[in-house]
C-alpha cells in the first residue's frame, strides 16, 4: 500500500524535517563549541586578507567614481579612452590612501615618541616600587 500525501502534508513534513536538521546542528554545535570556534578562526585568519581588501575597496569606490569622472573630459576629447581613465582613476586612489596612511603616521609617531619618552623617564620610579611590592610580599610569606 502507497502513501498519498496532499501538498499540505507534504509541506508539513518538510517542516518538520528541516526544523529536526536545525536543532540537530545547533545541538551539535554547542557540543562541540571549541572545536567549531577553532575552525571558524582559522577560516576568518585565512579571509581576513580578502575582507580587508573588500572593505578598502568599498570605502574607496567613491574616490575611484568621483575620479573617474573628471578624468574622462581630458582624456575624451576625440576618442574614447574607458582603459586609461581607469588606469588613472586607480592610481590616484591609491596616491590618496597613500597619503591618507602617511598623514595617520606623521599623526601617531610624535605622540607614541612622546608616550615611549615619559615611560622611559618615569621607569626607574616604577621599579623601585615593583620591588618594594615584591620584597613586602616576600616578607609576608616567609611568616607563614
């Protein structure tokens, strides 16, 4: 004897299945929580490069645009060029990221040279109390 199941049924068992499926592997996955966390680490170490350059590439679509727009009067005056008003859109973009992570260097520098300087000044004081803390504590094991 066959079963004949109206689409309804048929729906409903497929439901069903798919929400066993579900629980099912999220049962497993917090079973097995460290291994899957390690394996999502090492897949997100292995994309971080490929998000980074999607990120970057988004953030400067709007330059790359913007660029390519005033370069296409001066390269199109008789013939178009779409190659090379590409070509140069690209290379300012990548003059003004250039510049952009030189103007964040001249920024950081002065102020990490200043913060290295103060730590270095200020070394010897914290050594003398860092072994003042220690010899107390050492006094007070030795009581007990």
């Amino acid at each position: 004897m066959k079963l004949q199941l109206n689409e309804k049924q048929r729906a409903t068992g497929f439901l069903v299945v798919r929400t066993f499926t579900i629980c099912l592997l999220i049962g497993i996955g917090i079973w097995r929580f460290s291994e899957l966390t390690a394996i999502l680490k090492k897949i997100i170490a292995v994309l971080a490069p490929i998000i980074w350059g999607l990120v970057i590439a988004y953030l400067l679509s709007p330059i790359l645009i913007w660029t390519e727009n005033k370069c296409r009067p001066l390269f199109e005056k008789k013939k178009p060029h779409p190659i090379l008003v590409r070509v140069t859109a690209v290379c300012c973009c990548i003059l003004f990221l250039a510049a952009v992570l030189v103007g964040l260097t001249a920024m950081l520098l002065p102020e990490l040279y200043s913060s290295l300087k103060s730590l270095m000044m200020s070394l010897p004081d914290y050594m003398t109390s860092a072994t003042g803390w220690i010899g107390k504590n050492i006094e007070g094991l030795e009581e007990t």
